[in-house]
C-alpha cells in the first residue's frame, strides 16, 4: 500500500565546500592497467588527494606502433574526467608510451582538455625524481620488450640521466607483466643494477615495483625509483602536498 508522503523542503540549507576534497589528480591510464589505481591508493591521504581516472584503449602486444596509437586517445580521455572543472595534476599512466609519443607531446594532448594544468607521465616524473635524489648515472630494468627498452634508453639518455645498462624480461603483454612476482622484480632489479649506476630505476606503471623498493635499496644501499612511485611523487609535489610517506622509498623522504 502506498503512504502519502510529500516531502519538504529542509529548514537546514544546504552549505557548499569548495571542493569535495582539497586536491584533485586526473588520472588516464591504459584499459588494461592493473596497477597505477592501486599504487596512487596506496600512497594518497584520501582526506588530502582525490584521483579521478578515465581509461583508454590498448591493444597488446606493446610494441611502437601499439604505444603510439594512445596519443590521440589522450585529449578526450582527460576532458572527461571531471568535465569542466579545474584539477591540480593531470598525468598520463604509461612510461612506455610517453618515451615513444615523447612528453612534450603528451604535454600538449592533455593540456589540451586541462588548460594551464601541470601534466606528469611516468617518465618525466623519473627524471625529476633522479634530479631530486642527485643521481646522474642509472641502471635500468624493465618488463618490456628488448626494442622497447632500447628505446626507453635512448630517451632516457637524451632527455634524462646517463643510462649505464639496461635489462628486460622480454613481455610483450602488459596484462603479463603486471603479475611478475615481488621476489622476480627484487632479485631481477639487484642484478640488474651496476656498480658504477647512482640509482636503480624500475619501468612501467603495470609493474608491481611500488612496494619492493625498500626492500631493494636496503640491499642496494642506494635509491631505487619507479613508474609509479615517481608519477605519484611528483604529482602529490605538484598539488603542493610534501609530507613524507613511509614505506616507498627515500624519494619520499626528501
């Protein structure tokens, strides 16, 4: 039986923030992403920071071609994400894809759905992270493809650091690479790692790296950055939020 209810208005008015939280980060990541959203959750004070995410389509295997194809994705994948409205940081989720579109142009594409907004990839955030932490000379690992890595090297060292020796576990399938194991990623990043290197650098969002790094540098005894953790890091520096955050590194303890 229906009740006769007829609602009314409240006699409390309604009494707008200025935002729903203090920060905003606009996140696009790759459809076939299984690990950036989990590492900004991590790492982000959801009092502080909210990260909105939009997807855009890939097709494995990662290669060149497939990787320039998530340009001219990148516009409208950024405008609708929180349509309209300002966002602090606005970053691309791929380290691969950014090295062959190059970070000037994945700077112009989002820009041009977030006007006057800072823009990270996972590169560009590597390469401040290497200057924060005052490392010149890298060693590199990744779970690409030889030809991609060699080609995130040469980026690397016209662009960034000075890249002493590259690895790969040779995946063509980013799904793939998102399930290497902690302990594979740890002991492949010790091997990998030169003497000679200032700091070791793990590659691709889709890698679980995050949460191994201590654990590396405790048996390094130098600093070890990744994808993720540098997007993340530059973009909380980016929105202004300096705290530092246990368990991801001595990048986060600068």
């Amino acid at each position: 039986m229906a009740l006769d209810i007829h609602s009314a208005p409240s006699r409390v008015p309604a009494r707008l923030d200025g935002r729903p939280v203090p920060k905003r980060i606009a996140l696009v990541a790759l459809a076939t992403d299984h690990t950036s959203e989990r590492d900004f959750a991590r790492i982000c004070d959801p009092d502080q920071v909210g990260v909105y995410v939009n997807r855009i389509a890939f097709e494995n295997p990662t290669t060149r071609e497939t990787l320039l194809q998530t340009g001219p994705r990148l516009t409208e994948a950024a405008a609708q994400i929180l349509p309209e409205e300002e966002v602090d940081v606005v970053v691309f989720g791929c380290t691969a894809a950014s090295i062959v579109l190059g970070n000037d142009a994945v700077t112009r594409d989002l820009n041009a759905a977030k006007p006057d907004t800072p823009c990270v990839t996972p590169s560009s955030a590597a390469f401040d992270a290497f200057e924060a932490l005052g490392a010149r000379r890298v060693s590199v690992l990744t779970p690409y493809s030889a030809q991609v890595t060699d080609e995130l090297a040469q980026y690397f060292a016209t662009h960034g650091p000075e890249v002493v020796n590259a690895a790969c576990f040779g995946l063509t399938d980013d799904r793939r690479m998102a399930r290497i194991s902690e302990d594979s990623i740890i002991e492949a990043g010790i091997a990998a790692c030169d003497s000679s290197a200032d700091a070791l650098f793990l590659s691709c969002t889709a890698l679980r790296a995050a949460v191994c790094i201590e654990r590396i540098e405790d048996r390094l005894g130098k600093p070890v950055v990744s994808s993720n953790q540098a997007m993340v890091w530059r973009c909380l520096r980016l929105a202004g939020i300096t705290d530092p955050v246990s368990g991801f590194g001595r990048l986060f303890e600068l």
